[in-house]
C-alpha cells in the first residue's frame, strides 16, 4: 500500500505521497458534507457552469495531464491524450444533459396525479483504478455531481498524481471547497468512509476482490452501491468474418491500454473454418509490436503500469502452462529496463486450467477453436464474468442474434468500440452491478421519490 509515482518505463521513483491522518480525513468529510447542504440547492445551470468549466480546463491541458499520466502508468502518450478527451466529453456531456435526465416524470395513477422527482443524495464516495486514471474519475464526476451530489474518492495507490491534478482541475473550475476530493488513505481508511453516516453511496471500479470486500461493507450500512468489476470478454469470430477488419479489432481490443481494460478482449473464439488462418494473422500482427517509451509516439507496445502487474502476469501465465497451456508467442518479460510483457497467446487452455476462468490484465490473449456458432456461444457464456463481448460476422442480423445470446451487459457487433459518453457502461455476474454512463448513470445515486396528489377521503 502506499501512493507513490513510479515510471514504469525505467522503475524510477517520481514522487512519494502521505496519506491522510484520521483528523484529516474527519475535516475532509465534514467539508463535502457542508458543501452537499449549498450544492444541492443549485440549479442545474449553475452547476453546469462549474462542469463545463473543468471539462474545458481538461480540454485545454491535455497534453499536460497526459504526459502525467503516462509517466505515472505507461499508458502510450497518443492514448493518454485521447483519454483526457474523452474524459472532458464526459463531464460536458452530463453538463447539457443532466436536467433533462432528472427531469420529474409524469405517472397516470387512476385516481388523482402523480410524478416522480429525482433528488441527490448526499456525498457519494468513489473507489477508483488505475487503468484510466481520468476517465474513471469523470465518469463518476459528470454525472454525480450534475445530479447535486458531493463526491469524495479514493484512487488508485500507483496514480496519485493524477489524483491530485484532476481535484485540482474542480477547485480552479470555480467548484466550491469539499464539491470533489481526493483522498490519499488506506484500505482501513476506506471502510472508516464507508462506514460514515454521512456518506450516502458506494461507487467503485476494481477488481472481483475489491468488490466483495467494499460492496460487502456499503451493504452492511444499507448503503446503495455500484460495482465496475473485471471482465474476461468473448471475441466471437463467426465464420463469415472478414478477417482483414476482424485481425485489426483483435490486436486492438486486447492490446488498447497495454491489454489493461477491463473488458478488453481476451478470450478468442473462432470457429473451426477460420481458426487457423486468423491465429496466424493475429500473432504476425501481436509480433509486429514493438516495445519503447511511452512518451514516443512512435511507441507501439508499452509497458504495464507496475512491476507488481508485470510479476502477477507473469506468474499468471507459468499457472496456465503448468495445467496445460501452451505459449504460442510470447509468454515472457521482455529483456530491457522497465515493466514490459511480450504479447502472448496460450492455446490449449481447458475447463480446469485456473486461467479458463481468471482475467489476464495485460498483453495475454487466450485462443479457443471452435466448430459452430452454438459453441462458441456456449463457451462465451462459461465464464464467470459478465461485462461486454463481441461478434464478428459479415451478417449483421446473424450479429444481433448471437450478441442477444451472450450473457454480459454489453456486446458489440464488428467492432469493440466500448465506451461513449451516451451509452450505459457495466456487467452482469462477478463483473459487477449499477451502470455507469448515458442517462442510467446518472440515476444511481439520487432519491427517485414518489409525490402524488388525489382528491379522496381516508377509508373509515
Ligand atoms: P483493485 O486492486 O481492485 O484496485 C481498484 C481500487 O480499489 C484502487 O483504488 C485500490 O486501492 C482499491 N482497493 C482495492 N482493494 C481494496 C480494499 N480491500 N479496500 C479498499 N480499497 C481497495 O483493481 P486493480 O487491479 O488496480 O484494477 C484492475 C481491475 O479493475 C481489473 O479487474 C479490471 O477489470 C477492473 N476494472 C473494471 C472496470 C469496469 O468498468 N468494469 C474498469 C476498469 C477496471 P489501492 O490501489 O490503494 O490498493
């Protein structure tokens, strides 16, 4: 444990950071609170102004925060500033569209009339990772704090410069003390938070482990929660594929990120007729990448965010092959300074191997033959995570039926293009619950209260 910035490209130490002490903390979330108690009387236009605001200050600074970024977590420069855009997207998206979202609706009881309001909560703690160090934030800023919430999060322990800029990017957007913050604290810390009366809500993006343990305590306190989890996402490849576009969404949808997303791909399905024909073609082109500094645009293979990732990877893979597994490329750490993994496929990986149900974070893509649609669907579906997946077809029809048949809260037909501000983001099984996104990301945390009003006499 611990916040600390190392660059992940050569293991040199940036920064070091303290974490709060338990008065600090205290004072921190009594400011939210007192915040929540003016914030949550703004109008939506009003708060718009200061979410608009940050969303230009990130616009303006991209390439700033980018390079924070990927000094701290390695993320290739081209992809840190394509994430800073986004992120600011994000927050001028729920600026514009908060109030049509929350806006009260009208229900036709038979008797009298009726509508629904939704009204914010209180201060909504984040817990939040690594993998995108701005883009998680926005997207439980954007919506949370449109809707006349207060957030409080606690991020990754490997980014705390990110941390710190995107907090400070809310104070110099006009944000008034306590709207957003960050807090620098432990693992005990976080439940101390979540154990708080005046905390109202749980978010969290994370892993399986970080899920039970965290939703496990926000249900203790009968605290609303949402859980972004892992994920170990099909790439269906259908026999009618177009294996040109389909091989350049396969290296992209498991290498984006250096292969750490949470619903990259990374189990290859393929049907029997193009099995051999597209396994060659991937590992060409996953061969083909070559390892640099992040920083260099040229850069196409970066390294992990931490060496602790690299390590766990790496075991990851030696337990696959010690239950069978076999490397087809890669497999190993790349001989040079710095967090890198060489692209993998394992072949061969059978119901009993730990890695036919584990996630690979990382450059590690599993590949498994099929004979026919119906099986891939079925192996698809024997996993125990359930967040998004893909089909390749030339058949778009053929497309939609088989993503209607495949149990995760996403699917995407020719393409992984997985996240846009308007569309709802999330899991189903151990990948989580509650979405993030689009207009069902905003009604997680506020009170969607009843009001009615009838013209009747109590029943005697
Ligand atoms: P992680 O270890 O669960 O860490 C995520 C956050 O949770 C960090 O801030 C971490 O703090 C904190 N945390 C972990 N255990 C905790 C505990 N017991 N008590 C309090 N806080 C705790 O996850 P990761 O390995 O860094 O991130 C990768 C995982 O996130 C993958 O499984 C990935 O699939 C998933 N993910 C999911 C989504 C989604 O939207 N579904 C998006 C991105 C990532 P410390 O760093 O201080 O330990």
């Amino acid at each position: 444990m611990g916040y600390q910035s190392v660059n992940p490209f050569d293991g040199k130490l940036l920064q070091t950071f303290v974490e709060l002490s338990d008065a600090q903390l205290e004072a921190k979330i009594a400011t939210a609170t007192a915040c929540f108690e003016s914030w949550k009387h703004k109008s939506y236009a009003e708060r718009a102004v200061i979410v608009n605001k940050a969303a230009a200050i990130m616009h303006d600074r991209a390439d700033e925060l980018a390079h924070i970024m990927t000094l701290e977590m390695g993320k290739r420069i081209n992809e840190a500033r394509g994430e800073v855009e986004f992120s600011s997207n994000i927050l001028a998206y729920y600026a514009k569209n908060a109030a049509k979202f929350l806006a009260p609706e009208e229900l036709h009881p038979v008797i009298g009339d009726a509508h629904m309001e939704s009204t914010p909560i209180g201060v909504i703690f984040g817990v939040e990772p690594w993998n995108f160090p701005y883009y998680q934030l926005a997207r439980v800023a954007g919506p949370h704090l449109m809707a006349g919430n207060v957030l409080m999060v606690k991020h990754a322990g490997c980014v705390p410069q990110c941390a710190i800029a995107f907090e400070k990017i809310w104070i110099e957007a006009g944000g008034p003390v306590g709207l957003y913050t960050n807090l620098l604290i432990t693992h005990e810390q976080t439940e101390t938070v979540i154990d708080d009366p005046r905390i109202k809500g749980v978010a969290l993006t994370g892993s399986v482990a970080a899920g039970r343990s965290i939703a496990a305590r926000a249900g203790q306190n009968l605290k609303p929660s949402s859980m972004e989890l892992g994920g170990s996402d099909a790439f269906i490849v259908l026999d009618d594929a177009d294996l040109d576009h389909t091989v350049k969404w396969a290296v992209w949808g498991r290498m984006y990120n250096g292969g750490q997303t949470c619903c990259a791909a990374k189990r290859f399905i393929v049907v029997e007729a193009l099995a051999d024909k597209f396994l060659e073609r991937f590992k060409a082109a996953l061969g083909a990448l070559k390892a640099g500094d992040p920083l260099d645009e040229a850069t196409t293979l970066g390294p992990l965010s931490t060496e602790a990732a690299l390590v766990q990877l790496l075991e990851q893979v030696k337990v696959a092959v010690a239950h069978g597994a076999k490397v087809v490329l890669g497999g190993k750490r790349i001989d040079r300074p710095g967090s890198f993994m060489q692209p993998t496929i394992l072949t061969d990986v059978k119901p009993g191997n730990p890695a036919f149900r584990d996630e690979f974070f990382g450059p590690v893509a599993m590949f498994f033959r099929v004979k026919n649609e119906d099986e891939a669907i079925a192996l698809a579906n024997d996993s125990d995570f359930g967040l998004g997946g893909s089909v390749f077809t030339k058949d778009i029809a053929r497309g939609k039926r088989v993503a209607s048949r495949v149990e995760t809260g996403m699917m995407f037909i020719n393409n992984i293009s997985w996240s846009d501000a308007e569309l709802p983001f999330g899991g189903i099984k151990d990948s989580g619950y509650g979405r993030e996104l689009g207009d069902m990301g905003i009604q997680e945390f506020v009170n969607k209260k009843l009001v009615r009003y009838a013209a009747v006499e109590a029943p005697v």
